[in-house]
C-alpha cells in the first residue's frame, strides 16, 4: 500500500482521540494558567485548580484508550523521509505519550503526598502514597518542569505539521485530520 493511498490515514478512533486530547491538554494548561489571576484561597482560584485536577486526570484516562486504539491499528504507513526525520518523529511521539501518563501521575502523586483530596467529577480518587510534604513539593516542581517541557513539545509537535502541509506538502496532516463524507 502506497503512503499517499486514501488508506494511509490514521483510523477514526485514533484521529477522534488525537484532537479531543489536544483541546483537554489546552484547558488543562488554560486553567492552571488562569489560577495566577485570582487570589490565593479565592473561589474562583479553587475551581481553577479543581478543573485542572479532573481535566489532567480525564487525559490521564484518555491515554489509556489511545494506546489500546493504537495498538489495535497501528498508525499508517510513515511518508517518505530519512531516517532521522522517522527517528526523531517516533521520539517525538513517545515524549507526547509520557507526558499525557507522567504528568497526571505526577499530579496525583503530589496531592496524594500533600494529603488532598484528588477529585475526579464527584469521586475522590484514592492517595497513591501516604502524606509527606516535602515529597509533595519534589512531586510539584517536577511536575511543574515537565509541564514546560510539554509546551515545547506541543510547539515542535505543531509545528512539524505546518511544516509538512506548507513546506513538504506531503499530507502528513491529512492524515490526522477529520475527513469530510465525501472523502
């Protein structure tokens, strides 16, 4: 099978996850960022770090599924490039991965470990660990620094799509875009 065969595309799962993943990841960020914006105790500050809890969690969730989906149809065909564009490529998609696992588990663990409730859409999840502050803060600044990194990550992932669909035009992000009925 060709790569540029209407076959070559990612299946509807794997594409449906893809895209409803970013926009969690985007409120997921959103809402952390938004919390510096409103006083320490406020209301609105607490329901921030609510939603970013059970936001982080729902991808924590997702990620799950995303794999299984992966793993039951494998990704199509890579299009043509050197060996080093598909290495860097697979790495690239293998940090994406770790953060959607590492960084709620990271989450987790840090309320685990401060002795908060960890809420989940009316559930309160179970600690993973015991309560220890200074755990919670080595948790949280690790927590904190990945995060970083994962907006590097989502840059570079981004812009190596435009860079394929303007640059190459090689319909490496058709391949992940939602296709119309007639197509």
């Amino acid at each position: 099978m060709a790569a540029s065969t209407p076959l070559a595309r990612y299946g509807r799962l794997s594409i449906a996850l893809h895209w409803l993943m970013l926009l969690l990841i985007a409120a997921v960020y959103a809402t952390i960022e938004l919390k510096g914006n409103f006083a320490k105790g406020s209301e609105p500050r607490e329901l921030l770090k609510h939603w970013h809890f059970m936001l982080g969690m729902t991808v924590f969730v997702l990620v799950w599924l995303r794999l299984i989906a992966r793993w039951l149809h494998p990704a199509p065909r890579a299009i043509a490039g050197t060996g080093w564009e598909h290495a860097l490529a697979k790495l690239m998609h293998l940090g994406l991965y770790a953060l959607m696992i590492g960084l709620p588990l990271l989450g987790w663990l840090t309320l685990s470990a401060a002795g908060k409730p960890i809420p989940f859409f009316g559930l309160e999840l179970p600690a993973l660990i015991g309560a220890d502050k200074n755990l919670a803060g080595d948790f949280k600044e690790l927590h904190e620094t990945l995060a970083v990194v994962g907006y590097w990550l989502i840059g570079l992932h981004a812009a190596a799509a435009l860079f394929h669909q303007y640059v190459r035009r090689d319909g490496t992000l058709q391949r992940m875009l939602p296709s119309s009925p007639r197509s």
